[in-house]
C-alpha cells in the first residue's frame, strides 16, 4: 500500500509542476496518465500494484465524470450559447442517434460472434463522448464560441441520455426482456433518467446557492471549508439522483449551468478549486485503467476489435455529425474538426463496467473493443487536439482577413 502510495503521490507531484510546459505539447494529461499507468503496473516494470475491482474503478469514473461536467457547465458561457444553440441540438437529436446505428452497422459488418442486441449495447456504450477528454479543446479560446459550447453541451448530455438506452438494450438482451411492455419500460427509463436529473440538478443547486448566499452574508464559512462546496455539491447532485433511480450525470450539467448563472460573484475561483479536485481525480482514474486494464486487455484483441475501434472514432462519429450540421453556416473544416473531437473515455469506462456485471455471452468481445475504442481515444484525440486547434485558429483568421 505504501509503495503504491508513493509512486502515486511523486507522479501527481512531478506532474503537477510540469503541467503547463506539457500542456503547450501535443500530448495531453490522460496520455500521461494511463502510460504511466501501464508502464508501472503488472505488465510493465511492475511497481504499482492496484488492487482495485471493476466497481471501484466504475465508482472513480462515475464520480470523476460527474464534477468534470460539473465544473464544465458552471463555466459555461450561456449567452454564447443562445446564438450557437442549433449546433449540440443537432449533435444530440440528430447525430447521437445516427451514430448509434452507424456503430451497430459496423458491428454487425465486423463483429460475427456478438447477437443483434450485443451489438446495439456496443454501439451505445461508444456513441458518448468525454468531457474530461475533451476539455482541452472546450477550454481553448483560439476554437471558436459555437464549436466550443456546442462540444461541451453535447458531451455533457449525451452520456446522461444514453444512461437509460443502454439500460433497454440490456433488459432485452436478458431472459427477463423476452417478455412484458417493453415500450413502457423504456418511457419509464427514459422519463425518469431525464426528470430526476433535472430536477435535482436544478432543485439541489439552487437550494445550495441560496445557502451560500446567506452564510457569506454572516461570515459563517471559512476558506478552508470553501473550496470543497463545489465538489460535494456535485457528488451530492449526481448520488441523489442515482439513488432516485434518474442520471446523475444530467443533474451534475443542468446543476452546473444552474450554478453558473446563478452565481456570478466568486465563481472563477470556485471552478478552479474544483477543477483541481477533478484533474486529480481523472489522473488516478486513468492511472488505474491504464495499470490495471490496458495491458491486460491487449493480449485478446483481434483485427477486427481494432479496426471497429479505429471507425468508431472517424466514420461512426464523423460522419453522422457531418451530415446534422449540413444547412448551418458553417466551413467544411469546421464540421470536420467537431466531428473529430468526439473523445471516448469516463462514460465508456463506466458503461463497460456496468455491461460486464452483467455477464452476456458476448461481454468479452464488447469489453475488448470498447477498451480498445478509449485506448485509440486518449493517444490520437491527445496528440491531436494542440495541432488541429492550431491549424483551424489559423484558419479561421484566414478567412476573416480575406473578408476584411
């Protein structure tokens, strides 16, 4: 244990104070993380040795993801939104759900061992994109506004509404899905996974403010005590919401776009706070994927997992998001870079671990491509987030100077 904590505590550390030279390069925190991961855990030089089951390692996703988009939606820009609003609705109306069926084409093309409905729970497990992932390019200001808060809307709900599609999908791969009213049961689903989530999102979060407002009025909080209100106030909205049966991930957004229009004042340096709880929290969870399941899981992978995985993150996604932003005013170049930039991370680890408690036949073929699919995920969206940010900056001042 105290090995484990060491090496750990040394490379937060060593990270910590090189973080802003590494971020000017093109490889990103999760890269460094899950390496680093793999090249210290048993496959490796064998150092780090994490004893950590697949609930665990779903617990620390679940919660990790939860304040990241927590955090992502507080920082929002809503009035950049009102303009740009017609971009992540058409990413999540339109192209979520052609990804789905893009994704269960392919496997069905690619995958001969998994059933029609292991297909389709592949096809959703893959078709959410991460906001931690993806924070590098929301968070830069050479992407321009729409692109930027259409990304981080999408990300922060499309993981939430694929909650309980993927809940469907394995009540009908199941013995118990061979009867009853399965399109009531996916209303239920669906009502409660999206009901519950708001309105603890928004209820929790504006009861929580309300509170703030009235304790910094009397001077009843310390700063110590501060810089927690945010994570817990996060973790709190997102366990609520599990325990009520609806998505903790929809309450942890809305509840994070309640908070940041509610509260203006002091908002910056609670976000930073908190952010700084998440960074930590992600770095230990890809730690522990990348010691605990990437080198593990590399010995089963097949060409044609590989090469599912590679489409998943180009055709699947590119394609679908192309085609539902057609009639927008925007480039080519543009619609091409936000179909790119769909990571996979958090939310894949989390369905991946719900699917393998449940023990399909077929589990063992969808683990493997949906570890290969974040593993493609983390080194090509890393190295390639700086570089395309560059090149489309670079372009989009091209052509405003050929207006001008």
């Amino acid at each position: 244990m105290y090995q484990n904590l060491a090496i750990l505590a040394a490379f937060t550390f060593l990270y910590s104070i090189t973080s802003a030279g590494l971020g000017r390069t093109p490889v990103n925190g999760a890269l460094v993380f899950m390496g680093f991961g793999a090249a210290m855990g048993p496959l490796g030089l064998g150092l780090l040795h994490l004893d950590i089951d697949a609930e665990g390692l779903r617990t620390m996703a679940e919660l990790t993801l939860a304040l990241v988009l927590f955090t992502d939606a507080a920082g929002s820009h809503l009035r950049e939104l009102q303009h740009s609003y017609r971009i992540p609705l058409r990413l999540l109306g339109i192209g979520l759900p052609l990804t789905i069926g893009l994704g269960y084409a392919a496997g069905w093309l690619l995958l001969d061992g998994l059933g029609w409905m292991e297909i389709a729970i592949l096809a959703v497990m893959l078709a959410p994109t991460d906001a931690a992932l993806g924070k590098a390019v929301v968070t830069n200001p050479s992407v321009p506004g729409p692109i930027r808060e259409g990304l981080n809307l999408e990300s922060g709900l499309n993981d939430g509404i694929c909650v309980p599609i993927l809940f469907v999908f394995l009540f009908l791969a199941s013995e118990a899905g061979a009867g009853g009213d399965t399109s009531a049961l996916v209303i239920k689903l669906v009502a409660e996974a999206i009901g519950f989530g708001v309105a603890v999102g928004v209820g929790m979060t504006w009861l929580a403010v309300m509170l703030l407002r009235a304790v910094n009025s009397r001077g009843w909080m310390t700063d110590s005590w501060e810089q927690i209100t945010l994570p817990t106030l996060a973790v709190a909205c997102f366990g609520l919401t599990q325990w009520l049966g609806g998505s903790g991930f929809i309450a942890c957004f809305v509840g994070g776009l309640v908070f940041g229009a509610m509260e203006k004042k002091g908002t910056h340096l609670r976000l930073l706070e908190a952010e700084g709880v998440g960074d930590t929290m992600a770095l230990l969870t890809w730690v522990v994927f990348g010691a605990a399941v990437v080198g593990q899981g590399l010995d089963s992978l097949t060409w044609q997992v590989v090469l599912y995985a590679f489409l998943s993150l180009t055709v699947i996604r590119m394609l679908p998001v192309f085609l539902s932003l057609s009639g927008l005013p925007m480039a080519a170049t543009e619609k091409l870079f936000v179909g790119w930039f769909g990571p996979r991370g958090l939310a894949s680890i989390v369905f991946g671990v719900i699917v393998l408690e449940d023990k399909l036949p077929g589990g063992g073929t969808i683990i493997d491509a949906t570890v290969a699919t974040i593993v493609l995920s983390v080194l090509l969206h890393g190295l390639s987030a700086n570089p395309l940010v560059g090149a489309l900056a670079s372009k989009m001042k091209a052509v405003a100077a050929t207006r001008h």
